[in-house]
C-alpha cells in the first residue's frame, strides 16, 4: 500500500455498490475520519447519502470527525442500519 493510503474495509450496501470487500483511499493532507469520509465521497459520488449517514470505525471504535486515520490502522466502514 502506498504511503498515505488507507485500506477501508466495506460492509452491506457499501460491498454491493462497489463490489469489493475494501477498497484503498488515498489521504493526501488531512488524515482524519471527516477527511476519510471526503475522499469516500469524491471516489464514489453516487454513495453520497449514504455515507453521510454511516458510521467510520477505527481500530474497532466508533470515530468521530477528528479522529486521526493512518494506513497502519484498521478501518471499517459501516452503513446505517434499520429494523424496528
């Protein structure tokens, strides 16, 4: 993986719509989970409202915007879920 490369794990409707079990994201810049999202986004427009509304984790916690993301990390990303 290439230095400043994060390898996203996928899961649900994310896997599908990409078809793929991860993907790499290049971080240039900023390398935190809002930063992560916005790269996510401009790769895949067409996931847009979805990945508004999924939750990042990292290293097996749930992130917040400024948690710091590095290529040695374990990160996954998780869509909403509903049921009731």
């Amino acid at each position: 993986m290439e230095r400043g490369t994060v390898q996203v794990r996928l899961f649900a409707r994310f896997r599908d719509a990409i078809g793929a079990e991860s993907v790499a994201v290049p971080l240039p810049g900023s390398r935190t989970a809002l930063a992560l999202r916005r790269q996510l986004n401009e790769l895949y427009p067409d996931l847009g409202g979805l990945l508004q509304h999924s939750a990042i984790a990292v290293n097996g916690e749930f992130a917040d915007d400024e948690t710091p993301v590095t290529p040695n990390d374990e990160v996954a990303l998780l869509p909403p879920v509903s049921g009731g």
